[in-house]
C-alpha cells in the first residue's frame, strides 16, 4: 500500500482492517468499517 498508495477511504478502510484483523470482511461498508477500526491506534499505520 506504501508503494501504491490511495486516498479513498473505501480502499483504506478494506485495507487498514485488512491489517488490523488480518482478514475484511466481505461486503461491509465503510461505516462498518469504520466502527471495527473505532479503538484502534492508527498511528501505526497512518504517517504524518
């Protein structure tokens, strides 16, 4: 994703639960998305 990069938060949410859980769920959205990243400390994975 570093390499690639993108700023729609449809593929950044996917991506980041991809990360966070190791696997996304098929067919959530971004709100869904979103609530599963709700308590997780981005700053690993988001850069200044």
């Amino acid at each position: 994703m570093e390499k690639i990069g993108s700023r729609n938060i449809k593929h950044l949410t996917r991506y980041w639960v991809w990360k966070k859980e190791g696997v996304c769920p098929p067919k959530t959205m971004v709100r869904d998305r979103m609530l599963i990243l709700e308590d997780w400390d981005m700053s690993s994975v988001v850069k200044p």
